[in-house]
C-alpha cells in the first residue's frame, strides 16, 4: 500500500523540520510549502491524504487558505488539521468555522501530532 502523502504548510523552518521528521519516521511521505497562495495549487497538484496547517503564513493566512481549500470541489474532501501557536479557543473556533477538520496548537508533542494525524487521514 502506498504511503499517506501530508502536506505541511509552515513558514517557520524549524517547526517544518520537527513536522516532516515525526510525519517520515512513522511511515508518512511529505510535501512542504511555505507560503499560503502555494497551497490550493500544490493540494490540486499532488492530491495530499491530509494538510497540516499553519495560520500564520506569508500572503494568505491559514484560515483564509483553509475556506480556499473547503470551498473547492477538488479539495474540500482532503481533512485540514490547523496546527498554529494560536490557543485562544476564540481561535479554534474560528478555524473549525473555516472548515478545519481538527486544531492542535504549538509546541506540540509528537505524540498529539500523530494522534491528530491517525484521527483525520
């Protein structure tokens, strides 16, 4: 069976590289982007299992990408977890409100991000 394909979408280097390492080292390929206006094309593009997103980004925040993504026929049925060092639960909200499929927030320990993982792909 072919591996699960995450897409990341996080500007931030660092939380890019703990985000691929836990998603490779439990059996999961992905594709990274980092800017916001990237992600419908790239989802369009290699039909990701599941989008890891982040809400702050360059040219298009994450909750604007997230309503992008839902409200596209070719991509509302691919589950979006926000993953955002927002924690107000004014935020979760709003990113459930723009079609989020789940909301962890950062820092986040492997073991929360690949029960958010196994939960939505």
């Amino acid at each position: 069976m072919a591996a699960k394909l995450i897409m990341i979408v996080e500007d931030s280097q660092t939380d890019m590289r703990i985000a691929e390492s836990i998603c490779s080292e439990n059996g999961y390929e992905t594709v990274a982007v980092t800017e916001g206006d990237k992600v419908l094309s790239t989802a369009l593009e290699k039909k990701p299992d599941l989008i890891l997103l982040d809400v702050i980004l360059p040219n298009k925040n994450g909750f604007q990408v997230c309503r992008q993504l839902k409200s596209n026929p070719e991509t509302q049925g691919i589950n979006i977890v926000i993953v955002s060092s927002k924690d107000q639960a004014s935020d979760k909200f709003w990113g459930k409100k723009q079609g989020a499929d789940d909301y962890i927030t950062k820092p986040y320990t492997e073991g929360e991000l690949l029960a958010a993982i196994e939960k939505n792909i």
